[in-house]
C-alpha cells in the first residue's frame, strides 16, 4: 500500500467546561465513544494504540496502556509518542507508518488532558521545561524563557509591539465564533487591547500568551486505508505527508548548539526553529509546496512564536511575517485562515492535548463540520505541534 492511501476515517472529540469541568480518563473515553458512533468501528478491530506523552493531569506514565484498558482494546502495537508536545501530532507519522506497511488494519490515536488553571500547575510546567542546573535556580517562568527570544526576535528584523498585538487580535477574531474557547467570550479586541494588558515577560503581555483552557479537551482519531474508510465514511481525511525534528532540550541547550546538518538558520539564534525542516519534509512528501497550502491549525503558544512559524513554513522569507499578518490573509475572511478555532492564544492550551486540538479543527473544517466558523474550500490543511522551549516540531498536512 502506498502512503497516500492512508487516511484518517473518523474522529470524536470531547469538551469540559468551567460549569463542567472533566477529568483526563473521562474525557479519552467521551471522544472514543464520539468515534464509536460516527464511524460504528468495533473495537476488537482496532491493531494499533498511539498516544502522546501522560497528560499533566494524570503523569502515570504508558498512558497509552492505560487508556487501552480502561477502553478494553487489546492492540498489538502501542506508544505513547513522547517528543515533548510535539508528539501528539508525530502519533499520525506512526499510525500511518503502520497502516501503509499493512502491520494493522486501523490504529486509534487517543489523546486528552485537564490541567486546571491552578498557580502549582502552571508553576510545574515551568520546570519541566528548565533546565535544572543552570535555569531552574533563577526561579524562571515558561514566559520568561520565550522573552528571551522575543526580545531577539523583535531586535533582528525591526518587528514591534503592535505587530505582535495584531497576531493576538486575528485570533481572537477567530475564538469568538467557537463554543469552548477560552477566551472566546471576552469578545473581539483591538491593538490598544493588547498594548493595555498586563506585561508579563517583557515584551511578552497578557494577550501575547496561551491560556490554560478550556477545562479540558480530548480527540480520537482512527486511522486506516481509504479502502477500509470507504465502509465507515464518506468524508475521510487523506495524510498527505509529515515531518518532525527535534533541536534541543532546554533554551540554553539551544544556544549551545552551533552546528547541524539541517536548515535551522545560522547557528546559535533564538529566531529560526526545527519547524522549518519538519515543514520540509511534509512538503516534499506530499509533493507540494508552501503555496499550496489552504489553511494552517499551528501550536504558537506566543504571538512571536506564530510570526516565527509562518517564516519558517514558507510562507514569507524571514523577518517578513509583520507584512503578512497585517495583509488580513490570516484572519476571517482571508486566504490562509490561521487557527480557525483561536489557537493556543484563545482557544487555550489545556494541557497535551493542546497537540490534538488543531488536528481535530482542520479535520472538521476538512469535512465541513466546524464548531466555530466554517471555512470554505479549505484545501490542503497544514498541521502542528511544538513541545518544549521551542525544542521540538511535527507536522503533518492533510486534505479531502
């Protein structure tokens, strides 16, 4: 079987609320049972279980083997994908990779997080991510670290503030027409908006940030061959190609690296990403270049991380993002709709399965079945996932 017969046949999601606020396992089992219904596949026919890493709100780790049993699936292939967050999306590379090789018929990628909003949580994630010698003791926060390549960012290429607050504004515009955004129900803002709101991590301000939020998401995706598909849809959604790389561990890892074989701009800088190369590799599997690309789901957790990605894609030269956001290709009603259901910055970022949210959007805005608003003609849909400082990056395209 070729590659490109590999698709992904359904997909269920789940939701927790402030009213209503669900627990990781309860939210896995919901989206699973949301795929049961709309694609009636029996479980005893599911060969293959991928997961990314244990969620923040249950560390135990092979959550993958977990959550095969609490869905009593006994799969004779199984990984929690673990490249940072990054590997929420990579779960579709090894599904793919499975399928296409005919070592099982379908595989169940399965991901769902509740983090809550508390400061400890926030706080832990901090130092996950730090390293323990040389960042831990300064007592940073996730924040802190991206300033740092913020501020370089903004100094190499002249990008300034309100550059910036036009980012956070585009995907506001977007949060307000999804039901479960986290910051859907401020409303849309403006520059000023941003300008006003609370300095974070100079330069980083409030509305230049991701949300913890919603409380909680889970999505399942089952992914088989177009043959198999065509009894359980009529809407699948074919993978087109993908690509990963990781760079580093921590910021300071980062800044210690000063040679590779790969594309990652002239080493050490805080301003290119190993995004560029697993966009790449997408790319040249799929055959396809930048230009063809129709929509973008993307992790930016910052504003400049998502000016960062759109150069590193390829969808303008470095340092080139400012014209393309204020050209309004990214907002409603533009070429290239960007996080269509508010992204990281207003959807929220509920813990892992931040990883899986985008996958889920461009799948229902793919077949037509938006909860937000619905874009037409979407195209070739690039997705991804970033996880760590910056460290880790996959991306996968997929289309009708």
């Amino acid at each position: 079987m070729k590659h490109s017969d590999v698709v992904i046949a359904g997909y269920g999601d789940a939701y927790g609320t402030d009213e209503d606020p669900k627990y990781t396992t309860e939210l896995a089992v919901d989206a699973f049972l949301d795929l049961v219904n709309k694609t009636g596949i029996s479980r005893d026919l599911i060969g293959g279980v991928f997961s990314g890493r244990s969620p923040t709100m249950d560390l135990r780790p092979q959550w993958n083997n977990i959550i095969s049993s609490y869905l009593k699936i006994t799969p004779e292939y199984s990984s929690e994908v673990t490249s940072h967050g990054a590997g929420v999306n990579a779960t579709l590379a090894y599904a793919s990779a499975f399928v296409s090789a005919g070592i099982i018929d379908y595989a169940l990628i399965l991901v769902a997080d509740n983090p809550g909003t508390s400061a400890s949580h926030i706080k832990k994630t901090a130092g996950y991510d730090s390293d323990p010698e040389f960042e831990l003791p300064y007592g940073p926060t996730v924040p802190s670290i991206y300033a740092q390549g913020a501020s370089r960012y903004m100094h190499e290429y002249g990008v300034t503030e309100e550059d910036l607050a036009q980012v956070a504004v585009d995907h506001q515009a977007w949060a307000v027409h999804h039901p479960y955004s986290a910051k859907g129900r401020k409303g849309e803002i403006t520059i000023d908006t941003v300008l006003r709101s609370r300095m974070i991590a100079d330069p980083i301000r409030l509305w230049n940030s991701a949300i913890w939020g919603p409380q909680g998401t889970g999505g399942a995706l089952l992914v088989t061959s177009a043959e198999r598909a065509a009894d359980l849809t009529d809407k699948p959604v074919r993978i087109l190609g993908f690509g990963g790389m990781n760079t580093h561990e921590y910021a300071t890892d980062r800044m210690a690296l000063r040679a590779s074989p790969y594309d990652l701009g002239p080493l050490p800088n805080l301003t290119h990403t190993g995004a560029r190369h697993a966009a790449q590799r997408a790319f040249k599997m799929a055959g396809i270049t930048a230009s063809d690309v129709g929509m973008v789901q993307c992790g930016n957790n910052f504003t400049h991380m998502a000016m960062i990605f759109m150069e590193d894609f390829g969808f303008c030269e470095k340092g080139q993002a400012p014209q393309l956001v204020r050209s309004g290709r990214l907002r409603p009603g533009g070429d290239l709709p960007w996080n269509t259901n508010g992204g990281w910055l207003s959807f929220g970022q509920p813990g892992i399965s931040c990883g899986m949210d985008p996958i889920i959007e461009a799948v229902r805005q793919l077949r037509g079945e938006a909860l937000g608003l619905q874009v037409e003609n979407p195209g070739i849909a690039l997705t991804h996932a970033v996880g760590g400082m910056m460290a880790c990056h996959h991306v996968t395209l997929l289309s009708r």
